[in-house]
C-alpha cells in the first residue's frame, strides 16, 4: 500500500519539485498540495494523508498554527515540518504542537523519501542538524546517563539511545554499527516501547534524565 502524502507550501518553485519528487517515487501518493495554511486546515482533514510536508512561514496562517489545530482533529495524520529555518525557538514550537519529524528543505530527495518512510513507520525522522539543536537544547546535565529507567535497555539499545542522543542519524548509526537501517529501526522501536515514549526528542529527554 502506498504512503499517502500531502504537501503544504507557498513557494511554487519548492511546491512542485516536492511535487515531481513524491509523483516519481514508488510507494508513495500525493494526494493533494495546498499554497496556505488556510487551504490546509480546509483540505487536510478531506483527504486524510498518512504524511504531511508541512512549511513553517506561510502568509497568513503560519504551519505550526495547522499542526496544533489538526492534530488533535486527525491524531493519525503524521506532520514532517519541512523548512529552511533551524531556529531553536519553531524547532520546540512545531514539535510541541503535535509534529514528528523535522527537516530541512536541502535535504536530498533520497533523504526525503527516507525521512516520509521513517515517519510513516513510527520514526521522528530529523536533519542531522535539526538533531543536533535538538540534543543541545538538553546537553544541560554533565555526567550523561543517570536515569534509571534506561536500567530496562540492552546494551546495544542503550549504545543506540546514546547516538540518537548525540544528534546521529539512522544511516550513520548502521553504517556506525555495521547493521542495517532496519535492524536500527527495530531497536528503536524497542527503546521507544520500554521508556514508553513516542518520538526521538522524548527518549532523548529521557536519556538526560529530563
């Protein structure tokens, strides 16, 4: 079954080329594109996608604004804030309202096409640089893991936690570890499940004891 995409940007040029990448790609649907966020919160409760690629600076009303006022109309509806700002500040704003997954608009098109598939799976897929701000903004408590909950993680589960927390990615971990991207999805799963959380920035908040 196809993932069911919709995307959400008032830059024409950058609209249709995420366009052109999901119509191209297998496995992937776009099922509807929207120039504000106006058109959004009309749309995207229609079509109901699986992803949506949503840009942060829309005249008018802006994406984080669709974000929190969807969420919790369509729970299932999967927000991957795609931006070119890095600004700490709308990283913990989109994430707060109810996004997943944060990346920037440089982003390959391999990359992109990884990140929808990451989030579709149960991922918070983020740039290594969104990561990076991510881990920073908790990099407050200096002895690492003091947390006893992480007690509960395997040792691999544990080493993996523990590069989610330095800002690393899925790739850079398997190529790190020398196993597959999957067989890292499955251990994040299984850390997700164990601290009980549903996204990467809780089980980084867990590993800094937060």
């Amino acid at each position: 079954m196809n993932i069911t995409v919709a995307i959400v940007e008032d830059n024409l040029d950058i609209k249709q080329a995420l366009e052109e990448i999901i119509n191209r790609a297998d496995g992937f649907e776009l099922v509807c594109s929207c120039e504000s966020g106006e058109d959004a919160l009309v749309t995207l409760p229609i079509f109901e996608p699986n992803v949506v690629l949503m840009d942060i600076h829309l005249g008018g009303v802006d994406g984080i604004h669709v974000v929190k006022t969807l969420k919790p109309l369509c729970p299932e509806m999967m927000f991957m804030m795609c931006t070119v700002y890095e600004e700490n500040e709308k990283i913990f704003e989109a994430l707060n309202a109810g996004a997943s997954g944060y990346i920037i608009k440089k982003t390959t098109p391999v990359n992109l096409l990884s990140a929808i598939k990451e989030l579709y799976d149960g991922g918070a897929p983020m740039s290594s640089q969104i990561a990076r701000k991510v881990v920073m903004a908790f990099q407050q408590k200096p002895e690492g893991i003091t947390n006893g909950s992480l007690d509960i993680l395997t040792k691999r589960e544990l080493e993996i936690l523990e590069m989610l927390a330095n800002g690393m990615v899925y790739k850079e971990i398997s190529d790190k570890l020398f196993i597959s991207s999957e067989t890292v999805r499955k251990h994040v799963y299984n850390i997700y499940d164990k601290l009980h959380v549903g996204n990467r920035v809780e089980a980084v908040n867990k590993y800094f004891g937060r």
